[in-house]
C-alpha cells in the first residue's frame, strides 16, 4: 500500500508539473459587430421577418444573451466597446477614435495574439477637421496588426463596388465585388494563415447598414444596374447574408479544427434603422437607430465557446458595451485587467459562479459642440430606468416609456430601485447637455 501511494504522488506531481509546462492554450477570438442590426432580427429572439439559421446554432450551442444594451448609433457604440470607457471619459467627436487611447487591440496583442480588423473603420475622423484624418497607418497605432477596411479615408460604396483598404494600400475592385465578400474572405484567409498560435479578430461588419440594396444572392444582383436601386425590401436579404457569412467563419474555423478552442462573440452595434419594421412573435417592432428607447440600444448578443462547456444557456443578465473590454482579457488570461468601466461577463461562459452587472450605464452625446434632444443619460436595471433629468420607467410594464412614474408617489419596490439606480447615476461627474463641449470631460 505504502509503494503505491509513493508511485500515486509521483504520478500527481509529474500531471501537476506537466500542466504547468504546458497550460491550456489561449483560445482565439473573433468578435463580429453587425452594423445596424437590433435584437428583433434575428430568429432566435423572435424574429418572423428574417432567418438566421447560423446565428440561432451557435446560440444552441452557446449562450444567448437576452438583455444586452449599446449606445445608440455607432461612433459612440465603437469608441465604448473598444476601449471599455464610458462615452464621457474619452469621446471626441463623431468618427473619430482619439489615437491617444488604447484599445482591446493593443491589449490583445501584448497578450500574444495576433490581431486583426476587417470591416468598418470610420474612426479616422475623416469629416472632422482632426490631425492626420487620412493616415492609412491608423488601424496599426490602434493595436492591429493587419487590416482590411471599408471607409478609412474616403468613404465609396461598402457593397457593390466598394472602396477598401487593405493593409495601406487601396484595392482595385470592379462592379462584380461586394464589400462584405472581400472583408470576410480577408478574415478566413488571416485564420488560415495563424491556425497555429492565437488569433484575434475583430470583425465590425458592413451589413446591414443603409443604403438597402441587393447582396449576391438576391435574384436583382443579376442585373449590373440593380445592385445600388435602395429599396427596404433588401433589408431581409442583407440580414441573411450576414448569417451566412458568419457561417463561411466558423465553417472555416471547423476545417481547420480551431472551432473547440475559439471564443465567438456577435453583437450589434446599435438599433435597426427607422425606416424598418420587422415582425416578431410580440408584435410589429419598428427601429430606433439614434434613439434611447430600447428599440435603439436593444441589441443581439451570442457567445459560442465549446471550451467553457455551456450549452443552450439563455443568460437574462445584464451587459453592455464596457465589458468587453475586461471579458476579452479574462478570457485571454490576461493577469492585469486593464482599467475599464466595464465588469467581465466571461465567466457567463463557463460552469464558474457568475455574478452579472444591477444596472448599466449609457452616457449619449455623439456630436459634441452641437445640442441635440436625444443627448443624455440614463441608468437602467432590468426592471427600471432612470434619466439624467429624472424621468423614471418601469421597464417591465412600459418598455417604450409612455408613462414617467411620479418619483413623490412610489411605491416601497419602486422607490428602493430609484434611489439604487440615482445612487449609480451620481457616480458619473456632472454633464450640461444644453451646454455645447467640444471634448471628454473626465478622460
């Protein structure tokens, strides 16, 4: 008994050490961003307008996220996402991304990863009279290391056509091209290429932003002169292009057998345009691109990770655009999380105890130096929301604010949420949106 357990030691010992040598590997990332795209679209939240087969899959096979909130256009949804920093703290202006600030790229890639970005940029500042608003050098200095954009310095056409940047240099692209096929293929040839160490990829999409024009596999593309005629009808078809895309990905990363140790995060970038109207299992659901209501910040959230062993797990919790940032790092093991105003909802993808956010925050001022009515800010938990200026919903029984609740009249719950949710208000420095600020105010 006693030389079996010495040789039971020496077995335990010799298991310990080897994992220490020889630690699980980082798993890669991809983070996708769907342009425009609420959480009405897809099928897996109740969408009878449109399909998305791929995107309900990795949910089965996931987790679906029910209640995560973005900014509501997307300048601000990119600049808070990518540095995990509410909009106060380091928003300039509208396309513009200061290059003073560090992103998950940078962080990324002093983890080790190889880091890429393909798709949207807009964040030259291109409109604005910032310094260097054409440097082609931008996506570097922001912590990738490759990249294939849309909208670097000039804007052209996204679809048919398009204008793209690839790694300086501008591609020569004919009326048969569509943007959306160049950046994805950009993406599955990056995944090819750094198969053997980890990857990050950040994939803020092209689809399905306006102008609502036909993708390759809509009957009108066979027509040259079709491919830029706007109609709402193509709304569907740019929907499903984008599932199928993200299908070409992780059919990619199967071939390859990189998919078991790949974490894929989907989101939106902000709510649907106004000009759509979609049917879900609730009712009609119009789009609120630009607004504070949910139809504006309400957006898709899917996380496939094989690795962290949850399946078909629907989390109610709360997230917005400043986790990533700390989510990214837990899961690429990074020790030092850097400092964000966000909560990591990583451990939502594993069987560890997860504790998820009480409330978020969304501060909203996109062009600074002028006063718009949709300026502000609010503070919401799942069941309250409460305003800048003190309006205060009940979320659960008023989700599109008809009625403000009268703060002298509450009742014991509802008074209880209020001051919770005014507590978590007052945390953010002071901002007069009727004052026109030309800066961050608290960077």
């Amino acid at each position: 008994m006693r030389y079996f357990c010495v040789f039971l030691l020496v077995v335990l010992n010799s298991t310990s050490c080897s994992f220490a040598q020889n630690p699980p590997p980082k798993p890669n990332v991809i983070l996708i961003m769907a342009d425009d795209m609420g959480v009405e679209c897809l099928s897996m939240n109740g969408s009878l307008s449109y399909q998305t087969p791929v995107l309900d899959n990795l949910a089965r096979e996931g987790v679906l996220f029910t209640h995560c909130f973005s900014q509501p256009v997307c300048t601000p949804s990119r600049v808070k996402i990518m540095t995990g920093k509410y909009n106060y703290r380091n928003y300039v202006d509208f396309g513009y991304l200061d290059p003073g600030e560090k992103t998950f790229g940078h962080m990324m890639k002093e983890a080790g990863y190889k880091t890429t970005i393909a798709g949207k940029w807009q964040l030259n500042g291109v409109k604005t009279k910032e310094k260097d608003n054409q440097d082609k050098n931008r996506p570097y200095q922001m912590g990738f290391e490759e990249y294939c954009l849309w909208w670097l310095t000039e804007k052209g056409s996204r679809y048919a056509h398009p204008r793209i940047y690839q790694n300086g240099k501008l591609l020569e692209t004919g009326t048969d091209d569509y943007g959306p096929d160049i950046v994805s293929n950009y993406i599955l040839d990056f995944i090819e290429r750094n198969q053997e160490q980890p990857f990050f990829v950040y994939y803020p999409m092209l689809l399905v932003h306006s102008p609502f024009v036909p993708t390759p596999d809509s009957p009108a593309w066979k027509e040259p002169e079709m491919r830029n005629k706007q109609d709402n009808k193509y709304f569907g078809d740019m929907v499903a292009y984008s599932d199928k895309i993200i299908g070409r990905i992780v059919s990619k990363l199967k071939a390859l057998d990189l998919d078991e140790n790949t974490l894929i995060l989907f989101v939106g970038d902000n709510g649907t345009s106004r000009n759509i109207t979609s049917q879900t299992t609730t009712g009609p659901y119009q789009g609120g691109k630009g607004s504070m209501l949910d139809n504006g910040t309400h957006v898709p959230m899917v996380a496939y990770y094989p690795r962290g062993g949850q399946k078909g797990k629907i989390e109610e919790g709360l997230v917005e655009f400043s986790d990533f940032v700390p989510s990214l790092a837990e899961a690429a093991g990074i020790q030092h999380i850097p400092k964000s105003d966000g909560k990591s909802f990583f451990k939502a993808l594993t069987p560890d105890s997860y504790a998820p956010r009480s409330s978020i925050f969304i501060h909203y001022n996109p062009n600074p130096g002028k006063v718009q009515k949709h300026d502000g800010r609010f503070v919401r938990s799942i069941d309250y929301k409460l305003y800048h200026n003190g309006r205060f919903y009940d979320m659960r029984n008023d989700k599109w604010e008809t009625q403000t609740l009268d703060v002298a009249n509450l009742s014991d719950s509802q008074k209880k949420a209020y001051l919770q949710l005014k507590k978590e208000l007052d945390r953010a420095p002071a901002y007069d949106f009727s004052i026109p600020s030309r800066s961050a105010s608290n960077k």
